[in-house]
C-alpha cells in the first residue's frame, strides 16, 4: 500500500540524514506528499535514529489525522500550506545543518556561485521573513522565499528543501549545505563571486531539461 510504502521511505531517509549529522537530536522534520490531499510527516520530538514507519503520521490538507497515533511534528503547518500551495510538491525536508543555520542566523541569502547549487535550487536562496515555528505567517514567508526555487532559508533557524521526490530534496539539501560551507570558506579570501542571472537561467535549464541520462 503506498501509505506504508511512504511511511518507511521518510523512516529511513530519517535515519540516513540524522547519520549524516543534519540534524542533532529531534529537530528537522520530513513529509511526503501521498495524493492531492494527503501527506505523510515525522512526528514531534522522536530522535530520528530510532524512528520507525508506525511513528510517521498520515495527515489530510484539512489537519485530520488518518493514520499515526504520534504528534505530528510542530512545523506542520508550514509542510501543509506548502503542498496547498504547490501541487508540483511531493517531498519537503526541513533540516538544521551549520552552515545553512549561520546564513540563517545572519539572515543573509546564499548567493548564486556554486554551478550544482544554481542548477538544482534555480538561483539564490532567498531567506524567509522570520515568523515563530509552527505558526501560518511561517508558512506563507516560505513559501513566498521559495518561488521559482527548491530551497529556502529559514530566518534564524535552518533551511527548507521541496522537490518532486524524497530522494531530490535530500539531494538539494546536501549540495545547498556544501554550497553554504564554500561561501563562508570563500569570504575568508574576499568572497565569491557571483554568476549573472543569465548563466543562472542556462545552467537550471539545462539541469532540468537536459542533465543526466535525459
Ligand atoms: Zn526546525
């Protein structure tokens, strides 16, 4: 059943980020979109190295639980709206790595310099506004930082990625972490410089279009 099926894909993909260090302890959450009105999230405060598929709880856009005796996480009015929001959306993973939490914390964008970053996230990326965690004004500031993007920062907090598949938005979250940790290494030796919204459109063109074995 494709419920179950999800519910382990977002256990194990749990426990591959908490491996790679991501997220310390319970923080970062994950969902993953089952049909137009329903999603599958990780619940509140469970430390992802013990998670299994019957902690991951199903939820319908309307906020009624179908499946799951777990709290859902706190962000999950951000996941919700975003998947309103976004139809094309089928994967969302929100994560606390160090570098996207210093661009984070110092509320400043990731800027367009490392070509894999440009090519996967479609440009920068923006910061959202900061709204408390949990809340709706949250929700709406990423989704308005994510326009035309597969990634957002989170003010004072972490960074967002949304894809079409689980395994894309891990992928985007790793390459945006490296591609936060060059910036910084970068200002060490009077900063990156920037590619121009041309080469930008070129290069999410051809990753979209014409990388890999299209
Ligand atoms: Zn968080």
């Amino acid at each position: 059943m494709l419920f179950e099926e999800i519910r382990n894909n977002i256990a194990s993909l749990g426990k591959e980020i908490a491996a790679s260090g991501f997220n310390l302890g319970t923080w970062g959450n994950i969902s993953a979109r089952i049909d137009d009105d329903h999603f599958a999230i990780t619940p509140s405060g469970i430390a992802y190295e013990t998670i299994t598929a019957e902690d991951i709880i199903v939820i319908d856009l309307a906020g009624n639980i179908i499946k799951g005796n777990k709290k859902p996480s706190i962000e999950l009015p951000l996941h919700s709206a975003i998947y309103k929001a976004k139809k094309n959306i089928k994967a969302i993973i929100h994560t606390h790595s160090v570098c996207c939490t210093a661009f984070a914390i110092a509320r400043k964008p990731i800027p367009a310099v490392c070509e894999d970053m440009i090519q996967i996230v479609g440009g920068q990326v923006e910061v959202a506004e900061y709204f408390l965690p949990g809340s709706n004004e949250l929700a709406l500031s990423a989704i308005t930082a994510l326009k035309g993007k597969t990634a957002c920062i989170l003010a004072n907090h972490g960074l967002l990625t949304a894809a079409d598949t689980l395994d894309e938005a891990y992928k985007i979250s790793q390459i945006v972490e490296k591609s936060a940790q060059a910036v910084i290494y970068a200002n060490s030796m009077g900063g990156a410089i920037e590619l121009s919204q041309s080469d930008v459109d070129f290069m999410r063109d051809f990753y979209l279009n014409q990388y890999g074995q299209k």
